[in-house]
C-alpha cells in the first residue's frame, strides 16, 4: 500500500461543467457507467464533485432534472490530492472524510479520480499475490 496513488487512478476523467443540468450529469453517469463526476468551471478548475449519492439526494427533493444545474447539486467540499501520494495515504483519507472518490491533480489540472473500489482491487491484489 506503499504504492503512490498514481499507480492505480483512472486516467479517463469525464467532467461536467458547473452549468450542465442534472439530466446530462445522469445521462454521462449511466452512460460511462459512473459513481462520480468532477465539476468543473470556465477556467477547467474543479469547483465540486458531483457522486451518485448527490443524485439521490436531489431525487429524494422530486426536483426537476432539466432545470437544476450541476453546480447547485455537486458537494463542494472536494478532497484533491497530488499522483505521489500513497495508496494508504489516499485510503485513511477517504475514511477520515468519509468519501468514496478522490480527485488527482497536478498544476491546477485534474488528471485522474480514484474510487474506494480501486483500493479494495488494490488490497486484493496484493492479499491473492
């Protein structure tokens, strides 16, 4: 677990903007089959992450899909970390913040997401070894 994060993110980040409506957000979730999409801003800085657990709130408001945007629904309180940190780092991290998802950035730029999932494949991994 000693193995920077950046060994085992997912490298294909799909965004949404902060003015993309909800019903887009679902449609790219269900589509690419996803828990979670950053949301990004004009400047493609990431201004909040937007998780199927987001989505289920809303709903649970019987809001209308097509007229909220993603950045009213998105939690703003977003956990980024750098590609070097550990893979045990980024686990206490997610459990000390109670998160599923940690967006990776380097200069400002997103350039991965992490899953609770991708360390559990991890931890197998390396328990079947």
């Amino acid at each position: 677990m000693d193995k920077p994060i950046s060994s085992i993110i997912e490298k294909q980040v799909i965004t949404v903007g902060i003015d993309d409506t909800v019903d887009r957000v679902e449609e790219l979730m269900y589509s690419h089959k996803l828990s979670c999409l950053p949301v990004i801003d004009s400047e493609q800085n990431c201004f909040g992450v937007i998780s199927a657990t987001d989505l289920s709130h809303f709903y649970a408001l019987k809001e209308n899909p097509k007229a909220k945007r993603a950045w009213e629904v998105c939690t703003h309180k977003i956990v980024e970390v750098s590609p070097g940190i550990s893979i045990k780092e980024a686990a206490e991290l997610m459990i000390n913040n109670k998160i599923h998802h940690l967006v990776i950035s380097e200069h400002e730029t997103i350039i991965g997401i992490v899953s609770s999932i991708n360390i559990i494949e991890e931890c197998l991994l390396k328990y079947n070894a």
